[in-house]
C-alpha cells in the first residue's frame, strides 16, 4: 500500500516524506497505542462511527486517555479527501504522546488498497492452524501490539498458506491475525462467541446483519477446530479484506477447493451496502 495522506489532529496536514511521530511518544517507544482500520468507498469511510467507537473501547483497555471521536471523524474526512482517491484505506492512530506527559497523538493516515485483493478472493485462501494462547487483558482490543500476529501469519508464509487461523490451546477455534473467521454448515453460518479473547469486527457485525437477507442464519458459540474443518465452506471477514473465501485448511480441500456460495453471496452484499447512496 502507498500512503496518501497523514492528518494530526495537533498539526493538521502532515508531508507523507517527513516523520509524524517523536521518538519517545509512547505509541512508538513503548507500543502503547490503538489504532482502527477502515475501507474507504466512493470517497466515504464504511461504518466510521463504530470504528472510532471501537478505538473508544480499544483505549480504554489500554489505558489511554479517551479519543477526540468527533475531531478524529473530520480528521478523517479531510485526509481522505487530500488523499485523492477514492477507494483507498483509512487508519486512525491514538496514543498517549511523548513520554513524561503532553497530549496524545492523534493521526488520520490514508492508503492505497493492497493490491491483488479481487484475484486473491478468487483464487480463495489456503489456511494454516496455529496454536494460540492470547492475553486476556488486551484481548480483543486493537492495539499495535500485533507481533505475535504477524508472527503466526509468518509461520503460517513459512508453511507455504497465505494466513493463520488460531486456536487454543484447548483446540477452540478462535479468528486469524487480522480477520473474523466464518464457516457454513448448509445455510448456517457459525462464528466464533465475542465472549472469547477474539476482535469484535465491524465487518463481522455488518455480515452478521446481512446474513439473513440473503438466506443464511448467522449464529455465534464456542467451537472446537473440526466444526471448520469439516464444514462446507469457510471464509474470512475484514475491514480491508471484505469476504475473503477459503479454499484449504493445513493442506486438505475446504468445499471442493473451491471458493464458497455464501462468500460470494456475501461479499456482493457487503460491497452493495457500503457503496448505497
């Protein structure tokens, strides 16, 4: 992805060429921070309130002073539209600011999409499982302590799959590094509870209330890993991402090796209404 645009909040337009943050905020010195990540249509940000609500709840966790949502939300508005594009992603970055006190750093940043996403929704995901043991207290917060995921990611790379689906230690099936995870047993569509340590996504809950309207019944437990494995498709959802189908699980064909109905069927609902007048 190339950057568009970065907005502050305390400085407003910022050069994309030129550092935005002190070296000893604490964002960047100690890793305390939150941030959200939103796609962009036609030049509007898709559900920006439960976004910057969730970055809300997010800081809160972490214990950081409460967002500018209001500041944050025009913030945005403004980078996207410097950004020029529009198609693009949206970040929002909070942080308590430079060690030893002062206000928190609040940034807007604007990016292209990755690229190859289409090709990579019809070609489907190949899944590997990883096993899982998250913290609880900053479970299902979005904080940018993400090491551990991009570590299970690279050693789902180093297996030869494009991402990792985690699970507990006790073999309860959880999401990926930076996705829900969905699968479809007939025209059940199963998740996992947002009573266990995984990311409540504002895409999860936009499918959730679109599953119905196109012939599925959404429903949400505690599901040890052969639910998936045995299920008739599986797919993951993302703010960037969308409806990502999924073609294999630790090598063995999911559905045929084929991406899934219900994946297709709820990526156009998805794309449809995010784009509505």
């Amino acid at each position: 992805m190339t950057l568009l645009a970065v907005h502050s909040l305390a400085d407003g337009p910022l050069r994309v060429d030129r550092p935005s943050i002190h070296a000893d905020d604490e964002g960047f010195l100690r890793g305390r921070a939150v941030f959200e990540t939103l796609r962009v249509y036609g030049g509007r940000p898709f559900r920006l309130e439960q976004h910057l609500e969730r970055l809300r709840r997010s800081a809160a966790m972490v214990g950081l002073p409460e967002p500018d949502a209001r500041g944050l939300a025009g913030l945005g508005l403004e980078a996207v539209a410097a950004g020029g594009e529009p198609d693009a992603v949206l970040r929002f970055l909070w942080t308590p600011g430079r060690e030893g006190g002062g206000a928190p750093t609040g940034l807007a940043l604007v990016s292209t999409l990755p690229p190859g996403l289409d090709e990579l929704r019809a070609r489907g995901l190949r899944l590997a499982v990883v096993g899982w043991a998250p913290g609880h207290r900053l479970a299902g917060s979005k904080s940018t302590s993400y090491a551990e995921n991009f570590a299970a990611q690279d050693e789902a790379h180093g297996r030869g799959c494009d991402d990792a689906l985690l699970v507990g230690e006790d073999g309860t099936v959880l999401e990926a590094p930076t996705a829900n995870v969905w699968w479809r047993e007939g025209t059940r569509l199963l998740t996992p509870s947002l009573g266990q340590p995984i990311l409540a996504g504002v895409t999860r809950a936009a499918l959730w209330e679109l599953a119905r309207d196109v012939g599925y019944e959404p429903e949400e437990g505690v599901f040890p890993l052969a639910r998936p494995a045995g299920a008739d498709e599986i797919f993951l959802s993302s703010s960037v991402r969308e409806v990502m189908p999924v073609v294999a699980l630790d090598g063995a064909p999911v559905g045929g090796g084929e991406p899934g109905e219900a994946a297709r069927t709820l990526q156009a609902a998805l794309r449809s209404a995010a784009t509505a007048p």
